[in-house]
C-alpha cells in the first residue's frame, strides 16, 4: 500500500477561543508502531478523534486507510480499533455478554484470542461491567479493541490505569500484534519507557503541531540522549 494508513494534513481545531490543533500535519506508514509524545493539554486526544472522524476539524483532511474519516466506509470501520482514553461500557452488561455482543459486529472475531487475553489479564468475564475498577475497564476495552484483529490500531493513553505487570502484558501483546509490520498501531502515551518497549517511530506534539516525526532510533541518535530527556528538552520543562 501506498498511501498512509493515517493521514493528517493542515488540520486545524479549537474550542471556543482556545486553539488546539494549529495547522498539524501527520503520515503513519502502513506496518508501523507510532509512540504519540506530548505533556498534557497538547492535543494528543483531539488528534486521534480527528483521525477517527469522530470530531470534524475546522480545517484541514483526515485520511484512514485510504478513506476520508469523516465518512468512512463500514468496510474500512470494521478494519480499525480503538481504544479511548475515558472508557465507557454498558455498566449494567456482564463483560461476557458485551464480548459477545461486541463479536456479532465483526465477522473475524477472534474467540481464541479474546479467551486467551480474558485469561491472562483476569478479566472477571462474569462480573457485571459497572462496579470494575478502572484498570479492569481499560483492560476490557482493549480486548474489545483488539478482538477483530484490526488493521489499524489507535489507542489513547492505554496503559495508564493498568497495573506495572499489567502493563507489560499489554506491551507484549502490542508487540506480538504488530510484529513483523503486520499492523498498524498509534498510541499515545507519558510514559516514555513503555514507548521504548513497542514503539518503531515517534511523533512529539507541541503548541498545536507535530514538531518532529520519524524513527526512534534516528531520535535517539539526533540528540545523543535517552528519549525522557530528549522529550523533556523539546518541551522546555
């Protein structure tokens, strides 16, 4: 494939007066991992629900796959997952009764895989989704996210509520889900050293605007620092 499995071009979003995206622009090749980098309040949630189509810009183009996202196909719906950085379920649903209705959606659910991750992770399957705790909440989020086996992946912030094992289990199915350069996957994160763990390429946000983008080792040679500092020092903090 060609073309970008995301791209962002001049887009641009405020809310009310205050200015979010200021002309940003992003191209995520197809097979790559892309750690999204940026303090809090940069834009990182906004840029992935622009991608998504799930806010329209002011200005600017989002492409996924191929399609402009703000009238995407059901075709190309069905090959995307994404995980949101506020997780909200049907809280009165038992999380076995949410996997199998989330799987009448996808015609290549995978059972195996959702019964393997439900296992590892111990997803209580018969517990009522209300009175989990948050960390549970993004792990059944995640799972539900990479039932179908998407494409493409975008995931906000996902292993922020999740325990350090947790979390390097998750890391490990990233991993195992985009290796080698078999899907695509952009997630952002503050923790710089889960980055290291699964992350190919790196896009740092500032001010409005992808302020650098490519491949973490280029980074990492660029500024003769780890990534820590070399985020820090591009932020001024």
């Amino acid at each position: 494939m060609t073309e970008p499995a995301i791209e962002l071009r001049g887009i641009t979003k405020s809310y009310g007066k205050k200015p979010v995206l200021a002309g940003l622009d992003l191209s995520v090749p197809h097979g790559s991992v892309v750690g999204l980098l940026g303090v809090n309040g940069s834009g990182k949630t906004t840029l992935m629900k622009c991608a998504l189509g799930l806010i329209r810009p002011q200005a600017g183009q989002a492409r996924l796959l191929g399609e402009p996202s703000w009238t995407l196909s059901a075709a190309a719906k069905a090959r995307i997952g994404y995980v949101p950085q506020v997780v909200n379920l049907y809280p009165w649903m038992k999380v076995r009764h949410l996997l199998e209705y989330t799987a009448a959606f996808y015609p290549n659910w995978n059972d195996d895989l959702v019964a393997r991750l439900t296992k590892e992770w111990d997803i209580p399957r018969d517990d009522r989704i209300g009175p989990l705790s948050v960390g549970q909440l993004q792990k059944v989020a995640i799972v539900l996210a990479l039932g179908h086996e998407p494409d493409l992946l975008i995931l906000d912030e996902p292993a922020a509520s999740l325990d350090p094992v947790a979390r390097r289990q998750f890391l490990q199915e990233i991993i195992s889900l985009a290796e080698p350069g078999r899907r695509t996957v952009l997630f952002s994160t503050h923790i710089t050293s889960d980055l290291e763990r699964v992350a190919d390429r790196v896009a740092i946000l500032k001010s409005g605007r992808v302020t650098w983008h490519g491949l973490l080792d280029d980074l990492k040679e660029q500024t003769h620092v780890n990534l820590e500092e070399s985020f820090l020092e591009m932020h001024n903090v």
